[in-house]
C-alpha cells in the first residue's frame, strides 16, 4: 500500500484575518500620537495655570499705596489784615483717602495740618477709618485756621496785599490692606496740598495735591 504524504499547513486566525507587520506598527504610532497629544495638552494647561497665576500676581496680589487728598473746599467768615498782618477762616474741606488695592485699607488715626510758609495755622483729625476694595473714603470736615502761631517776620502782609495767599497741607496715614483675608500689607498713605486763596473773593482760587 503506498504511503500517504501529509502536508502541514499554518493555522489560520480564529477571525480568519492575518495582522501584518505594518499594520501593527501603525497601531503602535496612533498610540504614540496619542501619548504626544496628551502631554502636548497638560503642558498647555500648566503654561496657562502659570500664566493666570503671574497675572494675579501682578494684578489682584500687587499691594498699591493708598493716596489721601483734599478734595472740594470752601471758606468760611475768612477775614484778613494788612496792617496787623493777619487771617483768620474755617475751611469746609473733604478728606479723600483712595484705594486702588483688591481689598480693604484700614487706616488709624491721623493729623492734617495747614501751614503757611512752614508754620502750622490749623490742625484737623482724622478719625479712623476704612476705604473699601477699590473705593474712596470721604469725610467732611470743618479746620480753623488762624495765624497766632506766625513769626513777626512772616511776609503775609504782602501777600494779603497782593490778593493771593498760599497756603499748604500736609498729611501721613498709617494701616493696613488686607487680601484675600490672610494676607495684610503696612502702607502709609501721604498727602502735599497747595491751596491759593483770592483774598477779594474769599473763595478758593485753585488747590493742588500730590
């Protein structure tokens, strides 16, 4: 009886479809395109994390010094002499205390005082107080001014003769802004006022603040 002759042959797939090699090294590149594309993505999100981060810090978290200033002023029963040389007034002024910080500045007490060529005519207190986030805190106050305390040398007499009188304000404000709660900042708030008077008018002719 003549032998048979068996030939093998490769199994085939259960699916009956055969993987090639390129199509398995395009599986594998979709896979590191997608790893590319995932970091690509987290490093993006922490660029802009930093950046919102910065941002805040230079905007919200930057600790601005409050200004304090004169603001509308008005005189009251001014009278005046040459011959003497001589004023007296009570000026109807507001004070204005501005914050431009993200969180309130509480100030203490303090003195604002009006002087003539250096020499104080007139002290006024300022209660203390706060001006809120990005806000103003006005108080109205009444400060008599008077020239009692004026060397005989003073030139005032020519001064009032002229029909112009300048007069000066100066102020320092101690306290704190708060941010955010936790974090608290020491800032003075300080003011410099030139205040030109029409001695004729009685009225206040121009007033500067820096």
């Amino acid at each position: 009886m003549a032998d048979k002759t068996h030939q093998a042959y490769p199994l085939a797939p259960a699916n009956g479809y055969t993987r090639s090699d390129g199509e398995s090294l395009s599986e594998d590149e979709l896979k590191r395109k997608k790893r590319i594309k995932c970091f690509a993505y987290i490093g993006i999100f922490i660029v802009f994390q930093i950046a919102v981060m910065a941002l805040f810090g230079l905007t919200v978290m930057k600790v601005k010094t409050p200004k304090v200033r004169l603001g509308e002023s008005t005189l009251i029963d001014f009278t005046s002499s040459t011959t003497t040389p001589s004023f007296a007034t009570t000026i109807n002024t507001q004070i204005r205390v501005k914050n431009t910080n993200w969180g309130p500045y509480k100030f203490d007490a303090g003195n604002v005082t009006f002087l003539y060529q250096g020499t104080s005519v007139g002290i006024v207190v300022v209660p203390k107080g706060k001006a809120g986030m990005r806000g103003t805190k006005k108080i109205n106050v009444d400060v008599s001014l008077n020239t009692v305390a004026l060397p005989s040398s003073s030139t005032l007499s020519s001064e009032l003769s002229s029909g112009v009188l300048t007069l000066t304000s100066e102020a320092t404000l101690t306290g704190k802004v708060e941010l955010m709660l936790i974090m608290k900042k020491k800032k003075s708030a300080s003011m410099g006022c030139t205040m030109k008077i029409d001695v004729s008018t009685k009225t206040v002719k121009s007033l500067e603040c820096k």
